[in-house]
C-alpha cells in the first residue's frame, strides 16, 4: 500500500487544507505532499498529463474535469465557499464597503491597488478585470494596479510592504499575511463567491486513501480550520 498522497490544490483553501492534511497525516501515517498554485496553472498541469490524488479546485474547473471523463463518477465534493475582500495595511483606517458607491469611491481615491496579474489563471485574478470593465473604471484604475504573478499571497505581502493601499484578492489568502487587516468583502452586488470542491482524478493511484483524505476534510472537527481560513458553508 502506497504511504503518500499528492493534493493539486488551488492556493485559496492553501491554509484549511494544510492544517486538516497533517492531522490526517498523524492518524492514518500517510504523508500528504501539495501542489498549491492557481487554479489555470493546475488545469494546464492535469491536461498536461501531470498526475494526482485528489485535486481542489473551483467548482466550475472540477465540473469541466468531470464532463471530460477525468474523474472518478461521483467523488467531487463542495469543501466551502470563499469570498473576494479588500485589505489594507495593519492600522490603517478601515475602508467602508458596504455598498457598491462606497467601494467605487475606495477604488478612485487610492493611489495603488495590489491584484493578481490576470496571467497567472487565479479565479479571483479572473475576475477583477471584468468587474473593473462592468462598473466602467478600467482606464482609471489600469495606472493603480500593481500585478502581482506570486497570487493572492503576494497582493497582501504589497500592501504590508507599502506598495499598495490596499489590495483585493480572495480573504482566505491575506488573513495569513502579517501587517494587513482585512476589511472585508466586497459589496454584494460586485461579490463573486467561489465554492471549492475535491475530487478523486481517474489517474490516481490510492483512490481508497485518496476518498479518506476528502472524507477527513469534510468531517465536522475540520469546520474550525476552515472557519478560521475564512470560509463559508458552501
């Protein structure tokens, strides 16, 4: 019997995940190794060829594997629900976004804003730049943006640095970062939630330990660690 998985997981469940897989780790004695990286870069990986046993991904990418036939019939399950959030430095005021004005008016006023470059394939780097296009800011904002191709990470990692004021990127991935606060998420009518989902690739090789693992992740003591990562009920 093989001693050792390997999670591809997108970077946003990064913090849950690694928590409850070492847990999972002590009791069952089979190393957990990770993949974590955005969302693109991991489909480009699996069509590639690359090999793994369990995957995390975004809802829409697990369903695309499972209608091309990658995945084992009926293993993909919903881990949690992550929202997309604004930080600003640690002391620094915390900004209103309680309404969509208030966030248009955050968007104009700052001088930097850290976002993932759109290349990297990120959901939330995805996004943004179609947000920005909906609420007619694009060319304003295009001088403000400061890319960051290290993902959501890094967009906090500018502003603690004093790059950006503030930065936007999914709130799971800057809750770690020291020297950013969070303020929340953004307004409802600009939100774009992400539900995660893991699923068992047809290519992997220890399905058994593989569902025990997800299994594990989903098991009410986990909650904690993706309550604290800053997820929802998916």
């Amino acid at each position: 019997m093989r001693t050792e998985l390997k999670i591809m997981s997108a970077r946003a469940v990064k913090s849950a995940v690694s928590i409850i897989a070492a847990g999972f780790s002590c009791e069952s004695g089979c190393t957990v190794t990770f993949d974590f990286a955005p969302v693109g870069t991991l489909e480009n990986k699996l069509a590639a060829g690359e090999v793994a046993d369990v995957v995390i991904l975004s809802q829409p990418a697990i369903e695309k594997l499972a209608y091309a036939g990658a995945l084992v019939e009926g293993s993909a399950r919903a881990l949690g629900r992550m929202s997309i959030g604004v930080c600003v430095r640690t002391g620094a005021v915390t900004p209103d976004l309680s309404t969509p004005e208030a966030f248009r008016a955050l968007l104009a006023s700052a001088r930097a804003i850290a976002v993932s470059d759109p290349s990297i394939g990120g959901t939330s780097a995805v996004y943004l730049p179609k947000l920005f296009e909906r609420i007619g800011m694009t060319a304003v904002l295009e001088p403000k943006l400061r890319r960051q191709k290290g993902g959501g990470g890094d967009v906090a990692e500018c502003v603690a640095c004093c790059q950006a004021e503030i930065g936007i990127t999914f709130i799971s991935e800057m809750l770690p970062v020291a020297g950013v606060t969070v303020a929340g998420p953004l307004p409802a009518a600009y939100g774009n939630d992400t539900i995660y989902c893991a699923a068992l690739p047809l290519a992997g090789r220890s399905p058994e330990q593989a569902r025990a693992l997800v299994e594990t992740l989903l098991r009410q003591q986990s909650r904690t660690a993706w309550e604290s990562a800053g997820f929802g009920q998916a």
